[in-house]
C-alpha cells in the first residue's frame, strides 16, 4: 500500500516538472522569435507628478494649490518641503506639523490626508527637468 501511495506521488511530481518545462521551453522559444515582446514582464514606467496642483470643485479663491518640483514642494511660492514620497501611486510630504497624503488615480491627486473632506487636485502646468 505504501508502494502505491509513493508510485502515484512520483507520477504526480514527475506529470508537473515535465508540464513546467515544457511551458519554460515554448516561452523561451516564443521570446526568442519575437512572437512575445520582451518588455512584457517589465513594470510600467512611474507617471510624472511635477507640475502645478491646484483643487477642483471648490471656488478658485479658497481653492488649495501647490506645486511639485525635483527639489521639493512649494506652496504660494515658497518651498515648505525638500523630501517628498512618490511611490507612483501615493504622495506624501510633512508641511508644518502636519502630514498630507494623496493617491494618484486616473490622472489627479486626491487629498486623502489631512481629512477635512476629500479633496481631488488636477495638474495645472507640467515642469522641465532642470540640470543642476
């Protein structure tokens, strides 16, 4: 009993080594004709996020708006952060004593943190690279 327990194991053990080899040769196979591009397995590049934010839906006096640039973040003008967290679908940096939080969905920012209500921010203006 033992025997046949051990036999239907090593079939079953040796039917999936043979199906993984398998896959792994005609993959390979495929990508080395061309028939599957290359770049399939690699991540999609991050969005840029540099650019002018400004809130929506609110009126355009009270609406909040900063700016994003490679050397930190600016609001009204002024830089209040040199380090943000950009991950390529959350933002966070420290302003004053507070911590503010976005997620990047379909194109904006919504404001998740500070929760005084959800807010979403659209890009106003995009930023060149500068070479420093």
């Amino acid at each position: 009993m033992l025997l046949m327990a051990f036999n239907k194991y090593t079939k079953w053990q040796g039917a999936t080594m043979l199906t993984i080899l398998v896959t792994g040769l005609a993959l390979s196979g495929f990508l080395a004709v061309g028939a599957v591009k290359g770049d399939l397995f690699t991540p999609a590049p991050e969005p840029s996020i540099f650019g002018i934010w400004v809130e929506q839906d609110v009126a355009p006096y009270a609406a909040d708006q900063f700016e994003l640039r490679q050397d930190g973040v600016y609001v009204a003008g002024r830089m209040v952060s040199t380090r943000y967290d950009w991950d390529g679908s959350r933002l966070s940096y420290r302003m004053g004593g507070e911590t503010y939080k976005y997620t990047f969905e379909e194109g904006k920012l919504v404001r998740q943190q500070p929760a005084h209500y959800v807010s979403t921010f659209s890009r106003q203006g995009t930023l060149q690279k500068t070479n420093s």
